[in-house]
C-alpha cells in the first residue's frame, strides 16, 4: 500500500504497487465505515493480498487479507517512520504508468520497508524474499542506520529505473582512466576535471565509496563508514533522485530533520 485518499462519505481510492501489474489505484467502498470487513487492512505500509474488480475508471476491492504489516514498528520510531514514508513517495514517483509490470520496485520497496521495521542484528539470507536476485535487497543491514537504508533503496530503486549514476569512470566523456572529482548530478554522475560542469559538487572519496557499497549491497564497507560521510552521501543522492524524478520527494523534509 502506498497512500489512501478519501472518496465520498465512506469510500476511501487505494493506491497499491503490485508485485506483477504494477502501481494501480482502485476504490475500497465502505471502507471509513467503522464495520468495515478489511478497513485496518488498507492502510500505508501494509502488505496485503488483493482480489480486485475491474471497473469503468478505477477498479474495486472486493477481498483484503494482511500478508504483513510494516506500520507498526515504524510508528514508534519517528525518523524510521519518515525514511519509510520517503520510500512509499519514491515508489510511486518511479512508477509513472499505471498497471506496468513494475516486479523489481516492487521487491525493492518490500525489501526497505523490512529494513526499516527489524531489529539491528543483519537479517539472514533465508528471511530475503526468494523471488528477488540479492542486489535488489537494501536490507542486508537492518535498523542500524535509517539514512543507509534509505540511499541504498534510493540509489537501488533509481538503477533499476535506469538512472544509476556513473561512479566508476566519467559521466560525460566515459574515461575510467581519468580522475574523478566532481559529482555532477545533470551529467549523471562522477565527472573528470575535463568535463566537470559548474557548480558540481566535490564530494569526498569516502563519499563516493560509500555510495558504491550502498549501490551494490556491500554492507561490511557501508557500516564502516564515518557519519559525515554519510551525511555528505545523503544530500547528494537526495539531490540526485529529485533531479531525475523532476519532482520533490515531500517526505524527505522530515527525514532531513529526524
């Protein structure tokens, strides 16, 4: 479930990201209403198993069962909480069309709600969803660091949409001989001193190592790292993301100040 909206005095329009159609909205009637049969069960951050109508201009929910519920456990933890809801927010915003098979960002977002939700301890490779290849799992360090798993989804979800950025040789002229030195968001990446545009940021190498670990699931290297080199990585994915969204992830100014 990604967000609700209410429809009318009872009804409430779901948005869902499916695991094989994709982002699709559809109507819950008579969900506000306090009887109602699966109300509790259409809410933000639940993973639920569906049976939906087709209809005229939004399809309709007949049947809910919870399959898991991830609010819970981010409710009490306010900067988790936000990290997830930034999460949700991007999930959407990557998937444009509705009812495209979207399977990857789907498993991806199951993946860092589950992060988000677990205890500190790594989560062992059998908890991982067997349907998903080990790099689409932001969750090889759970709970440590709400920021970590939230680049990582950030930048995993974005190389899954096609826009990973270039860290390994230079953005523009593609030289991986070449030493890189800037991060150069509408470039896509690393640039060289050759290309590098102006205002392009200049980030430390640690910065851009972390951004490597998180990028290809390397959570030893991650956890390792210092906290400014955290904080230095987070702006620039955030930065990053909302480049090539076009659009602001809303969620994001609470997590900056969580």
């Amino acid at each position: 479930m990604l967000r609700t909206q209410k429809l009318g005095e009872a009804d409430r329009i779901v948005t869902l990201l499916c695991r094989q159609n994709g982002r699709v909205r559809a109507v819950a009637k008579g969900v506000r209403r306090t009887k109602s049969r699966f109300g509790a069960r259409l809410e933000p951050f639940t993973h639920v198993d569906l049976m939906i109508h087709p209809g005229r201009s939004l399809d309709v929910i007949t049947q809910a069962e919870a399959i898991r519920a991830y609010g819970p456990p981010l409710a009490a933890d306010y900067p988790k909480y936000t990290a997830g809801a930034a999460m949700l927010e991007t999930a959407e915003r990557l998937t444009p069309v509705e009812k495209e098979p979207a399977i990857r960002q789907f498993l991806l977002l199951i993946g860092g709600l589950r992060a988000l939700g677990e205890a500190a301890e790594p989560a062992p490779a059998s908890s991982l969803d067997p349907d998903a290849p080990a790099a689409t799992h932001p969750s090889a360090a759970i709970g440590r660091d709400h920021r970590l798993v939230l680049d990582a989804y950030f930048l995993r979800s974005l190389a899954v949409a096609g826009y990973a950025p270039s860290l390994g040789e230079c953005a523009r002229c593609g030289n991986a001989d070449r030493r890189l030195t800037a991060f150069a968001i509408g470039s896509g990446g690393m640039v060289c001193e050759s290309c590098r545009p102006p205002g392009a940021a200049s980030p430390s190498p640690q910065t851009i190592t972390l951004m490597r670990a998180l990028l290809r699931g390397d959570w030893d290297d991650a956890m390792r790292s210092e906290r400014r080199h955290r904080v230095e990585c987070s702006g620039l994915v955030a930065a990053y993301l909302q480049w090539h969204l076009e659009h602001s992830i809303r969620s994001l100014r609470h997590v900056e100040r969580a």
